[in-house]
C-alpha cells in the first residue's frame, strides 16, 4: 500500500484548487492520499475527489495502517461517537485534523510535499468588464438600535381630509430615523403595496417583521399605522416593551399586543415627537 501525503498552504481558489488537486490526486499514484484539513482542503478536495473519481473522508483524527488494511476514526454526532471505519476503495483521499498531520504522517512513515498547485482554470465564464457598483442607500435596519420602529400601511391610507399624504409620512417617518437612530420595522401590507413604493423607497421587504418577515430583538418597539394583526405581531415576541398608535382603539394591539395604545393620529403624534427630539 502506497501512501503519499501533501502539504498545503497558502490560499486558492475553488476554480483554481478544485483541476489542480484531481491532477495531484491522479497523478501522485498512491492507494492513499493524505493531506490536513485546513479551509483551503474542505472547500476544493471534495470536489476534487469527485472530479478524479476517487474516494474521500474529512475530519479523521487517527489513521492505522496494517498490512494491506488502512483504519480510520472520526467522531460522529458532535463529538459524541467515536467511528472506526475501513474503505476499500483505492485512492482513497483522506483529509485529516490539521494539527494531526504532522504526527500522523510520521507514524505511518511518510514525508508530506507541498500540494501542487496552478493548474491551467477551466472556466466558461469570459469577463467583458466590470460595470460600476450603486453607492446605495443608507440602511434603515440596525439590528444593534435599542428601538423598533414599526411603520404599517396606515400611513399609505386616506386620511380624515379623505386625501392620502405618502410625501408627508416618507418625510416624517424618516425625520424620526435619523434623529431617533431607529431600526424601521414594516408590515407586510406597507412593503407589498406598489403604489407606495416611489415614497417609501427607503423601505424593502427586508424590513418585514412578522411571521413571514423578520423577528429583530429590539429592547422597546413602537408601531405606528399598523393594525397590529397576530402574523405581525408574532414578529416581535422578542421585543419587551411596546408602544403603539393607532386611530382605531380596536386594533390588534388593543387584544393585550402591547403595553401602551395611544389611540391618536399617527401623523401628529410623530411630527410633534420630531419636534421635541
Ligand atoms: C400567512 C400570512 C403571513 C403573513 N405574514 C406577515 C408578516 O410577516 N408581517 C406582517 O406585517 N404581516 C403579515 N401578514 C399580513 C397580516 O395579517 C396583516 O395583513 C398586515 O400585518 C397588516 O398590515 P398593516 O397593519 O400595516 O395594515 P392594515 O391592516 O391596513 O392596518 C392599517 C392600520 O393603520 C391605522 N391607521 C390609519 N391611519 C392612521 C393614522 N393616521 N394614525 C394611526 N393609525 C392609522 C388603521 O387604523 C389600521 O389599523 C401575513 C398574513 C398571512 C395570511
């Protein structure tokens, strides 16, 4: 039984690894490949592997050889089964725990070489340029912000003049981020609604919270315009302290969703919070 150990370091590239390792693994001749299991092997000796046609275990933490006969042990289930196990499989690659290597090379005899690399790459894709990359905007999601601040389709909706204010909410809402340093959460009905979407292009649905939306962990949420439904709502069960406004003393958040409901116009209550801020 021939065995052949390869060093490797430095980094590469999975489309430069992946033919360079087959060729090493095809070529080195031997009924076993050995080599450690550092990132640069777990991400491309899989593949290449697979690519020569050969067989392959990870993370073995001893190897015995015998004869003809070669015995492995890698750990099962977190570290809490400890497997012994043979292949007859030949080559057979075998990346071991990195600070293994050294020792289990040298007590089966065998001086590692330096992995050979630079393999011509195989690839389809031809690059033309690169097109400028978007500044893009500020984010409004700041996970790390002691406050949620919920905006719902409310805002988007006619008001008591019977006419909608989506400029006038984008701006008030906004004025509260910056000088709040809130975290803009959104219902569902604000961030699916087309017609809202050139006013409140700040928001995406990245900023859903609920059941098919975000869970964020904010200390304190408050939540303006939204009618505060369960499969929003379920979106804060990490959220502690709760406030809402809403017109409707009804609402969702009325059924014991929150701690505070200010029944009042949303749009007064936070262009004068604005004001004080
Ligand atoms: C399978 C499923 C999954 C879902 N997942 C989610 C999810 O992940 N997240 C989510 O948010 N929803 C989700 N929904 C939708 C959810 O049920 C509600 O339809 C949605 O949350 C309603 O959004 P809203 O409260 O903003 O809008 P609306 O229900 O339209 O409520 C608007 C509220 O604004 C109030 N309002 C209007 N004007 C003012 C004003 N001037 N001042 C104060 N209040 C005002 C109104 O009284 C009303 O209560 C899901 C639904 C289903 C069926």
């Amino acid at each position: 039984m021939t065995i052949k150990a390869y060093s490797i370091e430095g980094n590469g590239t999975f489309a430069q690894d992946v033919p360079a390792f087959a060729a090493a693994i095809k070529g080195a001749g031997a009924d076993i490949v050995l080599a450690p299991g550092v990132s640069r092997a777990k991400r491309s000796m899989p593949a290449a592997a697979m690519r020569a046609g050969v067989a392959i275990d990870t993370n073995v933490v001893a190897v015995q050889a015998e004869g003809e006969k070669l015995t492995v042990q890698r750990w099962a289930y977190r570290q809490r089964i400890l497997t012994t196990f043979t292949r007859a499989a030949r080559p057979w690659v075998i990346l071991v725990d990195p600070s293994l290597f050294g020792e289990i090379c040298a007590q089966l005899g065998v001086t590692p070489e330096a992995m050979p690399s630079g393999a011509a790459v195989e690839t389809r894709t031809t690059m033309n340029g690169v097109v400028a990359a978007g500044k893009g905007g500020e984010s409004t999601i700041k996970p790390d912000s002691p406050l949620l601040f919920v905006a719902g389709a409310g805002w988007t909706k006619k008001q008591a003049d019977g006419a909608a204010h989506r400029d006038e909410a984008a701006a008030t809402i906004t004025g509260f981020l910056a000088k709040s340093g809130a975290s803009l959460g959104s219902s569902k009905s604000l961030v699916d609604m087309p017609e809202a979407a050139a006013a409140f292009s700040f928001m995406s649905h990245m900023n859903q919270v609920g059941q098919t939306g975000s869970t964020p962990r904010h200390a304190k949420g408050l939540a303006t315009c939204c009618h505060g439904e369960e499969p929003h709502v379920v979106g804060w069960r990490f959220v502690n302290e709760r406030r809402a406004v809403n017109l409707d003393a009804n609402c969702g958040w009325a059924q014991g969703k929150t701690d505070v409901l200010y029944v009042a116009d949303a749009f007064a209550v936070m262009k004068k919070v604005n004001e004080l801020l």
